[in-house]
C-alpha cells in the first residue's frame, strides 16, 4: 500500500472510572473508505473525538501522510484537512443554512460579511448534493434529514482531505442515501479518505475498501472488504456467536390498550387503528410521512384537532405529555439529543426523571429507592456506564438510548410508543432491545414500533401500518409481508382499503 493519509497508532484514553481506549490502532489510505465498526462503547466515537481534537490522547501518536502531528483543539484538526460528521448533528438552528455550512469563516471583503457571496456559495455546495433548498433558511426549520445533509455540505466544504462520518445514513431516506454514496465515490475518486462509522452493516459492504472492527476500547481486526462477511464482522464486534438477529415470538394478543379514531393533527389526518395487550403494532413510510408527528399527537406534543383516543375502552382527553403519562403512555423520541437526555444530569437521574414523584415521601427524594430503580434496570437493559452517577452526556449514544427505555419502562406503562428504538444502537445491543421487546410484550404490554429499517418492522411487528403524506395507506400482517410491498404503499403507489380501525 501507498503512505497512509492518516495513521492513528496505540491510542489510549481514560476518563474518570474508565479506560476508553487500550492501545487502539488504525491506518487509512488516500482515496479509501474504511469502516469502522463495533458495539456502542467499544471506542468509535471517541478514537474520532481524539483525531478530532476534542479530546486529548492520553498515549500514542497521529500522522497525517507520514508526519507526526499533534491535535489539540478541532482548529488545528480543520487546519490538517480533518472534517467530522457526528452522530448528534453540531448545527446552529437559529442560523441559516448558508451560515452554517460557512460558520466562522463567512466570505467577506475587507473584513465585511458579503451575505449575498456567502448564500451563492453555500446553494452551489448545496448543488453537489441534489438538495434544492434556499440557503437563507434557519436550520430549525428543516427536517432531521435534511439538517443532516446539511453538516456533511459543511464538511465537505472545508477542502477535506480526512473525513469521518459517524452514522450519516441514521435519518436519511432511500434516495438520500443514494445521493450521499454517490458523494461518496466522487470524494474518493479526488483521493479523500472516508472513515465510515454505521451500524448498517449492509452498507458497509456496499461502500468500504476494509474494516476495522473495535471492541472494549481495543483494536480487534482489520479486513479487506473482500475477506469480510456479515457473520464474521459481527462475531468479532460481540465476541461470540450471534445467532437469530430478531427474536420475536408469538405471544398471546389480549383486550384492547389503544384505540384511535380519526384522530387529525396538523401533520396527519384521519387516523385509525387499534393496539392490543401482547401486540407490536408496526409503523412504516419514508421521511415525512407522518409517523412520529401522529406519535406526538398521541402522547400530547402536537394538538389533536379532531378524533378520539380511547385507553382500555375508556375516551381520553390528551393535551400534553402529562396528561398521556398520567393515562399511561411512554413515548421514546426519535430524537434523543432535543427530546430525551438531559445531558448535564446522570445516568440515574435520568431514568428516574419521569417517576420522581412516586420516588418521594412527604416531598422528600428517597435516594436509596432512586438507586435501586437505577441498578435494577442498568442490569435488565446492560447498559455500559462506569457508574450510575456519571453524566448521560459521556455515554455512548446506544447506551444514552437504552437509558432513555428504562426511563418509560420505569413508568409501568401499560402502551409504549417506540419511535425508532434501534437507532444508533449496535448489533448487540438491537438483539437485546428485541428480546426485550418480546419480553414486554409477553407482560401484557402494546407496543407500537415507528421503525425505517424495513427488515426490522417486518420481523417484529403482529402487524404494519404503513404510512404516506400523513394518511394510513395500508395495512399488511407478516408472515407474507414484503419490503416491495410496504415500499410501494410508502411512496402511495397502491391504496388498499383499510377498515376503521386498521385491522
């Protein structure tokens, strides 16, 4: 092989209770895609955060094509060529698009800002990508998928010759993942080296040269493309055999949990459908079909205009999020980072926080009981923390997830609104997040299950709604569900009668 763009070599890094890193090493070339793979805390992100120069390596040393460099603050990482997409997007929502993408280096003549330069600028970056938006948009007012494209437009803008992509595909549609690998070859073919972070395995196939697979902190191995396959890469991310990704088993379906009757909001119209004790209730569609905006008309986010909900056949009024717990529903956002940790508070306060008041004597916090309920679902889920004081915001994002489960499952809620539940989370760890979801299912509990894996909505669900512009396109029931047909109801190229109540 040619000199390597970038060279990372025996990285270690500690953090308070617990070593992140042991000696991790990985080499990239000019003009190569390499994966990067492993269960969430294996390292991943923070080894990027290292070359990144948030953080500071403890042991080891970088080399950008041959040379030893050191990185002490993402400045200097930009200087070197070196641009990172993060898993949690690193956008100004009041700005617009245009000075996003050019935040902190704005063109300007003399000193003064030229904004007109700046949007022509940034509309011609938007251009390589096929996203036709207007740059002077705030980024508040975009979708998560097309804020998304927008931080991979700013780091490619930075004449990038290193780049690192954490989970860029986790929001994106089918069309604009297409547009991103296309992106993709056209940066490889200008000699830029991609490290590419997913839990997708497919894709990994589809667009790395090698992979190296991270586990506990520790470089395991790395593979040409061609010597991998899909049970390999995953038997040396857990360390074992990984058998019968998805566990769903057959439970007995009982009385009636939820019943929504042409429910409208100002994103969905007319809605119906019924979930049942022991059932998972899947929801499909593409980006902006409407399926988190009917889960937040549900659980009180959005305004209900018109339409019922009924809760164990009794009709319920749901104004807000308080309400909806109170009648017992648990509602997992798909966005974490806005709607789920708080960041700056622990891992046991966190999934304690929407059970506080039954944690309380005479208005006083019973720590004790808080700490239990913290352990005793620390050990249920496995979630990977040093302690249960340690802020959320040092965990992996699979583990903030997991955290963010316990915090509804805490609640006993009898329904549980799942939006996305394996986002971001590994191979390890979705196998655990099915199993647990059968198991709940098991207890009597109903699930409904927003999912854009395909795979996983047909394998997982009793049976599929599947959505498109704001409306129940359809119903189908595995065994006999296929991706072709929940694709063709998605994108409202077949309509198929629907009952009521979507059964």
């Amino acid at each position: 092989m040619s000199q390597p763009m970038v060279e990372m070599l025996s990285i270690s890094k500690s953090f308070p209770g617990v070593l992140a890193l042991r000696g991790v090493s990985l080499a990239v070339q000019p003009g190569e895609v390499h994966a990067l793979v492993g269960e969430n805390g294996a390292g991943k992100s923070t080894l990027m955060k290292v070359l990144g120069g948030i953080y500071s390596r403890d042991a080891g040393e970088i080399r950008i094509q041959g040379h030893p460099v050191e990185i002490h603050s993402p400045h200097r990482a930009t200087e070197l060529g070196i641009s990172i997409i993060h898993q949690e997007l690193m956008l100004v929502p009041d700005m617009s698009v245009a000075q996003n993408i050019f935040l902190g280096r704005s063109p300007s003549r003399a000193g003064v800002l030229n904004p007109r330069r700046m949007n022509a600028q940034a509309a011609e970056i938007l251009g390589r990508f096929e996203l036709f938006i207007d740059p002077r948009t705030p980024i508040r007012k975009l979708g998560i998928a097309q804020q998304q494209m927008v931080e991979i437009a700013k780091a490619v803008s930075r004449n990038v010759r290193i780049l690192v992509m954490d989970e860029p595909t986790a929001t994106l549609t089918t069309k604009e993942i297409e547009q991103l690998f296309a992106l993709i070859h056209r940066l490889k073919g200008e000699g830029v080296s991609i490290i590419y972070i997913s839990h997708r395995l497919e894709e990994i196939f589809r667009i790395a040269d090698r992979v190296t697979v991270l586990r506990d902190g520790a470089t395991v191995e790395t593979l040409g493309i061609e010597e991998a396959d899909t049970a390999r890469v995953v038997r040396l991310m857990v360390g074992r055999e990984l058998t019968d990704m998805f566990v769903k088993k057959d439970v007995p379906i009982g009385e009636e949990v939820l019943r929504v009757e042409n429910l409208s909001s100002s994103k969905v119209r007319k809605i119906n459908f019924r979930v049942s004790k022991g059932e998972i209730v899947g929801i499909a569609g593409l980006v902006g079909a409407g399926r988190t905006e009917m889960a937040q008309a549900i659980f009180g986010l959005d305004p209900i205009r018109s339409g019922a909900i009924y809760l164990h056949g009794r009709k319920v009024t749901i104004r807000n999020p308080t309400d909806a717990l109170r009648h017992g529903i648990g509602y997992l956002s798909e966005d974490r980072k806005r709607y789920g940790v708080v960041p700056e508070m622990s891992v046991e306060s966190n999934v304690s926080l929407a059970v506080l008041d039954r944690l309380c004597l005479f208005g006083v916090l019973r720590k004790r009981v808080r700490r239990e309920l913290g352990e005793r679902y620390q050990r249920k889920l496995q979630i990977k923390t040093p302690s249960m004081d340690a802020l959320i915001k040092n965990l992996s994002g699979g583990n903030q997830q997991k955290v963010l489960i316990a915090r509804w499952l805490a609640t006993d809620a009898p329904l549980l609104i799942l939006d996305e539940p394996t986002r971001g989370i590994d191979v390890g760890a979705k196998h655990e997040i099915y199993a647990l979801m059968c198991d709940l299912a098991a207890q009597g509990f109903g699930i409904v299950m927003i999912s854009s894996e395909l795979p996983e909505v047909i394998a997982m669900s009793d049976r599929i709604m599947v959505m498109h512009n704001g409306e129940i396109a359809g119903v189908v029931e595995p065994p006999g569900a296929t991706q072709e047909a929940i694709i063709k109801l998605a994108m409202g190229g077949e309509r198929r009668a629907v009952s009521d109540l979507a059964q």
